[in-house]
C-alpha cells in the first residue's frame, strides 16, 4: 500500500470518528445547559450572537424557533437529583406553584427530542382552575392517571422540558432552586413490568426489572 493511500485512509477514520462524535454530543445535549438547578439545566444564551456553536446546533435539531431569554427561558431534565434517568416504566409526581413567568407549558419528549405516544404531550397552566393555581400537580406515567397526566409513551427513558414565556426580570436572572420543580424521592412500590416502543412504533419486549427499580418520584416547587 503506498504512504499516501496509508495516511488518506487514516484521515478518513478520524473525520467519520469526529463527526460520529460530535453528532452523539449535539444529540445528548439540552438546549443551552449553562446553568444547572437541581436536576433542570438551562441558558440564557438561545437565539442570540452569544450562543456557542454547540448550543447553535442542538437548537437546530431540537429547539427550532427558540426564543431569547428576555422572551423564553427553557428548562429540560433528563434525570433526577440523584442523577438517576427518568424512566418511562415509573410514575413521577411533579407539584408546583407559581412559576416566575406568566405563563409556562410542561412537555415530555423521547432521548431524540420527539413527542411520545398519543398525547396528551404537554401540560400548561392554562389547564389549571384558579384553585390549582397556587399549587398544582402533574402525573408523568406509563398508565392513564386521574388529573393532569402526561403519558411517557411506552418510552424506556424520556425528558421533560419546561418553558417559561415572559420570565420575570426579562430572563436576564435564573430563577432559585425552590422556584422550579425539584426531585426528591420516596420508597416505591413495586411497577408491573411494560412493554415498551421506539418512536416509530416498533415494539420490544417488556422489561421485567422495571418494576424493582421504579420509584414513586415527587417534584415540587
């Protein structure tokens, strides 16, 4: 093999591992995770000249039309406190009061950034009545759950993305660790196993360990 035929192969290997490596980056990141509250990451960079060249494309493949901070501020948990993954074979409890912006919406997505399932995919507080205002509560789970419910689709790992329209002080500040949802945990009970899909339907076999390692997981603000 002559010198040159050597090199150009190597060369090869090393664009298609970077490029390989930079998609798997882009793909696993949040929009914008320069500041970390809890288990909820977020920016105050997006959609403005200040905005890195990663942020620039993960919004691209995940965050199209993402607004500046002074208009939206975007929070997205892919875990909770313990670093543990949201699994969609578990139910969370996600309570909360008033948020710092007037008005917010809570969606889940799969790892790729795509809605779940058959919807509902999103909960706001314009579903809320003035008596839940103050101190409301939202079912993430597998199952049909009374109330505000959002489905995880059947999904082996989900996210949930927070967004804050008209966040207060314009969105220059990040709001405390209290103002957000925050994950703690309880003892759970132990969950059937479930079958689970990819985002295009095609199923897999149910997981039975999903049941032993699930916990009843509270958020509150």
């Amino acid at each position: 093999m002559w010198p040159w035929a050597r090199y150009l192969i190597m060369a090869v290997i090393g664009v298609v591992a970077g490029l390989g490596a930079a998609i798997a980056s882009v793909r696993g990141s949040a929009m914008g995770a320069d500041a970390t509250i809890g288990a909820w990451t977020s920016s105050t960079d997006l959609a403005t000249g200040a905005q890195s060249a990663r942020t620039c494309a993960a919004v691209a493949l995940r965050g199209l039309l993402a607004l500046p901070a002074r208009e939206a501020r975007y929070y997205n948990a892919a875990t909770d406190d313990a670093g543990r993954p949201l699994e969609g074979g578990c139910r969370y409890r996600i309570t909360g009061g008033v948020l710092p912006a007037r008005w917010w919406s809570l969606t889940l997505y799969d790892g790729d950034g795509y809605l779940a399932g058959d919807g509902p995919y999103s909960i706001s507080n314009a579903a809320l009545t003035p008596a839940e205002a103050a101190r409301w509560t939202i079912l993430v789970a597998p199952q049909r759950q009374a109330g505000h419910w959002l489905p995880t689709g059947g999904l082996d790992r989900f996210e949930l993305t927070l967004r804050t329209y008209l966040p207060a002080n314009a969105g220059r500040t990040t709001p405390a660790r209290d103002q957000l949802p925050a994950f703690g945990g309880r003892h759970a009970r132990d969950r059937s196993a479930h079958s689970s899909r990819t985002a295009r339907g095609v199923a897999r076999p149910a997981d039975p360990r999903v049941g032993n390692r699930c916990r009843d997981v509270f958020l509150h603000a």
